[in-house]
C-alpha cells in the first residue's frame, strides 16, 4: 500500500499535465484491452458471482462505453469550465484585475470496487473513468467477492499504462480488508479524494476516516436508498395491473441487488388491496435465485426478519428459500401510512428483492410519508394528468428528496449519458451535488484554481488568450463557443 501510494503521488506530478488528447487515448486503450479479454472476464465473473453470462456481457460493455464517453469528453474539452475576465485598469475606485480559473485534478484517488457490479462500478468503472479522466492516479481496493475478475480487468489497464507510456503509478490494484487496507489507504496524506459504493456502514466510516485527517478529503460515496414509487388514485385505477408487472421485474432484476431497487411503494388506500395483491401474486411466480455473495445473501434474510418482526407490518408474499444459503426470493410487506410515520426504521433498505408496500388514504397521507423520507438515489410518480393536479404538491416534496425522479416509469436502470444524475441527498450519497454516472461525474476529482495577472506563456493552454484549444469558455460573462 505504501509503494502504491508513494508511486500515485509521483505520477501524479506527470499525469495531470497530460493533455486531454493524450488522457483521452489512455481512456480508449483501456476499454479497448478489456474488450480483447471479455470472454476470459466472462468466464471468471459467471464463477465469482453467479451472474448470468447476458449480464456479465452486458456490464463489461457499459464498463468500456463508460471509458470512451469520458475521452470524448476529454476531447472536446471544455469540460474544465474554463473562465475569463480581463482586467479593466481604469476602473474606479480600483483597477480590476484579469482573472481565469478551471477545474484542475485533486491528486490520488482510492477507488472501493462495490460488490454489486464487478465491473461497472469496479476496477475500471465509472469512479476510475471519471478519475483518470480528471488527470488523478487511482489505487484500486479490490472487492473480496470477486477478486479474478478485478486481476483480469487491472492487468488489462496495467497492459493501457504501458502502451500508452504513462507513469507506472498512475494505476494499482490493492487487496485486503477494507477495516485494514481499505482504511490505512483514506488515512494516507498522499491520497486526495475517495469513491466508493457500497453499504452506509462502510461508507460513514469511511467519511469519519476522512474527515479526522489532519487534511481533510472529499468521500464520494453512494451508500443508501429504497428508492419509493408513489402510485396516485388516477394510475391505480386506470393501470394497476400494468403497473404492478412493471414494479415486480423492477422488483426482482438482478436478485433485486440494485441501488435503485424500488423498496418502497406508496399508493392510496381505494383499490390498494387488490394492487398489493396482484403484485404479491406476480412476485411469488418469481423462482429464487443466488445472491452474489454470502455476505449479501445473509444481510437481506437478516433485514427482511428485522422488518417482518416489526407491529404494523404483514407479510403478503415470500418466497421461501434457506436462510443460511446464498439464495433470496422475493419478499412483498404491507403496512399503514400511520404506522409508517410511527416507526422510522421501516424506512430502513433490505437490500435484495423485498419491498414494502404503504397505505396512503388521502393526499396529506401520501405528502406526510414522502416528507419523512431520508435522501434517495431515486423518486417515481404514476400518475395521470388529473393525479398531478390533485396532488400538485408531491413532486416539489420529492425534488428535495431524491438526485432523479421518474415518471410513469420504474427506478432500475441507470443510462449512461450527459443527462443523468445518479447521487442523491444523504444517505443515498454522502454529497448530493454531483453523480457518480455520466461525463459530470468528473468534477468530484477536480478543485477550481484562479490565476491572476498571470502572463499568456505561464497559463494553461485552456486559458490562454487566443483558445488554441477552441474549447467553450466564459469570457467576460459571456459564452464563446470556440
């Protein structure tokens, strides 16, 4: 750890003075040795993790589109937000000066592969993408439930490192325990900024971890949510069971082993029963399934019992499996929007195929539930036109709840692209201001710098007067798009 360390700190004096041209190459190289070893990631990931081989493929193909999204943005460049004003020397009462400033690299970034997606948000995912994107070294603290799959993706990085003659430092892949190695590395002084996706125990103490540094880091961690879906009278009754087989493959993708697995569901009281039990019906047709580790597997019986036990509460559907193994069926709970206010904790994740299913008789009801909710990754409305005008005040509620709302829709699904906002309020996120998916992500590895007065030869070349980049900038508060 401490030769990775030292090493990061080395390259990064080299790699954040790469050009965005060069970075981007880097990026594209990467994702191009991953793609010329997918049927040996394939064949170890199915082993590790028990996931589908459809599935496997199909994250090892947005792992690699998610690699040349942040080089194109590299190569058009002005992701930096580069901003000019010129100095004004007879302005009164005192001269102004000439003032540029842009996002430049925080330094080493440690990366915590996440378990749910051994590739995707892994050695090379969207945290390492957008990471080196910035011009940051990234160490990898690999994840113990599926650590051949983390070798054969870092040894393929390590093969873009060489190719491209970047410094050796600029990329390494940690094991051990995240209590040990996970920690000592966010203690580390050379290590700037930490992103990690995971489970809110493990992601707080990582935040303490940070915070009691003598310097300070940011942790961007995605950690919390159950993602409610409020279905409003008007969609109940026009759609309900449409709605229902929507909500149960949402429900039940992936063994339910989604953060934005809808855990929670809201709907009035007026056509509730036969809903909670057309979707209890649809989730006990669903077969169980392995879980991706033990570890998981053991957690979400664990909090499925913890929420059963609790008054108020029913069980509507289970799908029974051994508890002391690795498989999970689905779970569907119901309960009142009184006894929901009551007791705080169930609001609390299950993470896996469970929900639960929440009583709301009228609109202060269903307001009073949404205004009781911690931060979400994700908030989902069913509604009509007439539901939106009757309830008016619900999607101002959920704004200030959730990092994406969906309507008419289901929360599983993150799409890679400009648009999406995948982060959320505490605990969904430790900082909701940015996203952990899409070309934005890149500014959480960066810190804006001014320079003043500053000579045209001494500047960078994204501020230089004459943009021999031709990238977008601000100038004089106005956008010049090249």
């Amino acid at each position: 750890m401490e030769t990775a360390c030292q090493l990061a700190a080395e390259a990064f004096i080299e790699f954040r003075e790469k050009s965005g041209e060069d970075k981007a190459a880097f990026l594209r190289t990467i994702a191009d040795e991953i793609d010329a070893v997918e049927d040996d990631i394939v064949a170890r990931m199915t082993e590790e993790t028990a996931l589908p081989e459809g599935r496997c493929r199909m994250e090892k193909g947005r792992t690699c589109f998610q690699l040349r999204l942040f080089a194109d943005l590299l190569g058009e460049g002005s992701w930096v937000d580069a901003r000019i004003d010129h100095a004004d020397p007879d302005r009164a009462p005192v001269p102004k000066p000439d003032c540029r400033s842009m996002w430049r690299p925080l330094g080493p970034v440690v990366v915590f592969c996440a378990s749910n997606f051994p590739l995707a948000y892994s050695v090379a995912g969207g945290d390492t993408a957008s990471a080196l994107a910035s011009g940051c070294p990234v160490i990898i603290k690999a994840h113990g439930s599926h650590p051949g799959t983390a070798e054969i993706v870092a040894t393929a990085v390590r093969a873009a490192v060489e190719k491209c003659g970047m410094p050796a430092g600029v990329f390494s892949l940690l094991y051990g325990s995240g209590r040990t190695i996970g920690q000592a590395l966010v203690k580390h002084p050379a290590i700037k900024a930490v992103g990690f996706t995971g489970s809110r125990a493990g992601g707080r103490a990582l935040m303490d971890t940070a915070a009691a540094r003598p310097e300070p880091i940011p942790v961007w961690a995605e950690m919390s949510a159950v993602n409610p879906v409020f279905v409003l009278p008007g969609a109940l009754r026009e759609r309900g069971e449409e709605i229902a087989g929507g909500f149960v493959g949402s429900l039940t993708l992936g063994v339910g082993q989604f953060c934005t697995n809808p855990g929670l569901v809201i709907s009035g009281t007026e056509g509730r029963d036969e809903f909670a039990g057309r979707i209890a019906s649809l989730a006990s047709e669903v077969a169980p399934a392995t879980m991706l580790h033990k570890g998981i597997a053991t957690a979400y019986h664990g909090a499925v019992e913890a929420m059963t036990s609790r008054g108020g509460v029913e069980s509507l559907a289970r799908v029974e499996v051994d508890s002391g193994g690795s498989e999970a069926g689905a779970v569907v709970l119901g309960t009142s929007a009184e006894s929901f206010l009551a007791d705080q904790t169930m609001a609390d994740e299950m993470f896996g195929p469970a929900t639960l299913m929440v009583g709301a008789g009228d609109e202060e009801a269903m307001l009073a539930v949404a205004e009781s909710l911690e931060g979400q990754l994700t908030a989902t409305v069913h509604a009509t036109g007439e539901d939106l005008e009757a309830f008016g005040k619900l999607i101002a509620v959920l704004e200030r709840k959730a990092g994406r709302l969906v309507y008419n829709g289901y929360p599983t699904g993150v799409e890679v692209c400009h648009g999406m906002v995948h982060g959320g309020p505490a605990p969904a996120t430790s900082d909701g201001r940015s996203t952990s998916v899409g070309p934005r992500a890149i500014t959480r590895f960066t810190r804006l710098v001014c320079w003043q007065d500053f000579p045209d030869n001494l500047l960078p070349e994204e501020l230089k007067e004459k943009n021999p980049l031709g990238i977008s900038r601000i100038v004089d508060g106005t956008r010049i798009e090249s």
